[in-house]
C-alpha cells in the first residue's frame, strides 16, 4: 500500500484542573485526519488551539494519532446560509423555527430546551429522541465526541473564496463536523453554538436546508455551549451502531473534484508544451 493512501486520525483534548474523566473544566477539543507528513504540523495546531484558548489555560492536555483502517470517504459540504439577527432572542426565535422546519415537533424543541438549560459541563453532543424529546445518550457521560472527520485547507479555501466567506476555521471545522454527522440518515437536525466566550455564531444543521449560521444564538461572555442532535431511531440499526458511525467512520470532505481535474489538465497541458 502506498504510504500517501494512508491516513491517521489524530485527537486533542484539553481541561483545566485535572482531566477530563477526573471533573475537570473542558477547555477545548479537536478532530483531524492527515497524512502520515502531516502529523507533525497537526500535532502542532491541536496543541496550540489548546493551549491559547478563551475558556482558560489547561492543565490537562491528551494528544493522540492512530491509523485508520477503515475506507476514507468523500462527501460534499453542506449549502451554507447566514441570517443576520440583532439579539439573542431573534437568534433562538430562528434557531427554533428552522428546527420546526426540519421536522421536529415544538413540544420536542421545548424539551431539549430544557435538558440543555440543567447541564453545566459538556464535552461533547447530546443526543435528543425526535419521537420523545427524550435524551437517548449516556447521561453520565458529557456528550458523545465525533471525530474521524476533516477537511483539507486548500479545498476549504478554494470553496470559501468562491462563496466569498471569510476563510474561519472554526467555520471549518463547524461545517465539517455538521456535513458529516448529518449524512447519517437518522440524524435530523443539529443545533449547535459554541463555548467559548468570545463567539456568538451558531447554526442549525439538516440534510434538508444544508448549514444555516445565525449571528447570535448567546450573550458575549457566556461560556455555555450547546450541541444537539436531533435523532430518529427508526432510522438507525441501533445507538451503538449510529455512536459508531459518529466516532470511527472516516469522513473527509471534498468540495471540488474539478479542482483536481484542473490541476490534471494543467499538468496534462504543461507535459504538451
Ligand atoms: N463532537 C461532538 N461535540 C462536540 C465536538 C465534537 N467533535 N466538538 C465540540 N463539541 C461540542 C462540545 O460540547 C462543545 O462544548 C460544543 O460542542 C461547542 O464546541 O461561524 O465553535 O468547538 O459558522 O466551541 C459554530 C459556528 C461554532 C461557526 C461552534 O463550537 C460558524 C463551535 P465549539
Ligand atoms: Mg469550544
């Protein structure tokens, strides 16, 4: 096997006042897949998100790679759409209606609602039952992490500059995790805003609408998150099955085939000359 074919996922994970699994403060995650020469440079990146981070300063730092095994695939961003909102209120009063127009029933939103608002620590998504409302992953745990997914700079660049967005990485990596998770069938919205202090953009995500950004879903300052997966379980083989596909399915994303067609045809033109 050519080494070039082979690619590794590499995680981060910082908290502050002990580990994670010993009660720490989350401070920030990261997800990649590289090659085997990129791995240092990654390493590099994750450990500097980590350590210059708005939540606080960690103590606790896990830097891993391993390689995978499993076949990469190669799926499309989401459609993106932004909607410039003046306050939280009008933020969360679209964050809902595009929720209603993914499918989920009012009284299930308002429950969701309501299990984020008594959780203090989160590491990663919640899983909310589209049928109940009901929270479907393990309670005792902070979410479940999705990793195993990325999207190679130049790509993400080429795709930004022609949408004309400003190339944010954390946009990036928001759009990657969102394209990837919603590809699974069960999965039939996400509703997502960060916890860091300093950044009041969020989304809601579906297969239906593609990436929806609105300006403000919290108040500057707040360091409450939020990552919701709305799931319907007649949709998946069962939650260890779907909890398998977020965590160890290798998904990368691809915007332009023809980006690498055109450097083909140039190379084909350049060996004519
Ligand atoms: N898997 C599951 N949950 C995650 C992951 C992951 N890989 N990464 C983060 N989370 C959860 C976790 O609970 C965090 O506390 C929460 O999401 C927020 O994470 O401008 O930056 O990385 O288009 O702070 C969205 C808008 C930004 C971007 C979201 O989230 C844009 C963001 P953060
Ligand atoms: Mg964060």
């Amino acid at each position: 096997m050519q080494l070039e074919h082979i690619y590794f996922s590499v995680r981060m994970r910082a908290a502050q006042g002990g580990s994670h699994e010993q009660g720490g403060k989350h401070i920030s995650g990261g997800e990649r897949i590289v090659p085997y020469h990129d791995l240092s440079p990654c390493m590099a990146e994750l450990a500097e998100k980590g350590l210059n981070h708005s939540r606080g300063k960690p103590d606790f730092m896990n830097i891993q790679f391993e390689r995978i095994e499993e076949t990469v695939t190669y799926v499309s961003p989401l459609p993106v759409g932004t909607h410039v909102v003046s306050s939280v209120t009008d933020g969360q009063a679209t964050a809902r209606s595009l929720l209603t127009e993914a499918g989920i029933e009012p009284l299930v939103i308002e429950k969701s609602y309501h299990v984020i608002s008594h959780l203090t620590e989160l590491q990663g998504a919640l899983f909310i039952d589209t049928a109940t409302g009901q929270r479907l992953d393990d309670p005792i745990k902070n979410g479940v992490r999705v990793s195993r997914m990325d999207w190679p700079l130049d790509d993400f660049s080429c795709w930004s500059n022609e949408y004309q967005l400003s190339p944010n990485i954390r946009m990036k990596e928001a759009l990657t995790l969102a394209t990837k998770v919603t590809q699974h069938p069960a999965t039939i919205a996400e509703l997502c805003w960060s916890d860091d202090p300093d950044y009041v953009t969020g989304y809601v995500a579906s297969q239906k609408f593609g990436y929806q950004r609105i300006s403000q879903l919290k108040e500057l300052g707040e360091e409450k998150g939020c990552r919701i997966f709305f799931v319907d379980q007649s949709k998946m083989k069962d939650l260890d099955a779907y909890i398998n596909y977020l965590t160890t399915q290798p998904v990368l994303i691809r915007w332009k085939q023809e980006v690498i067609a055109d450097e083909s045809r140039s190379m084909a033109g350049r060996a004519a000359e």
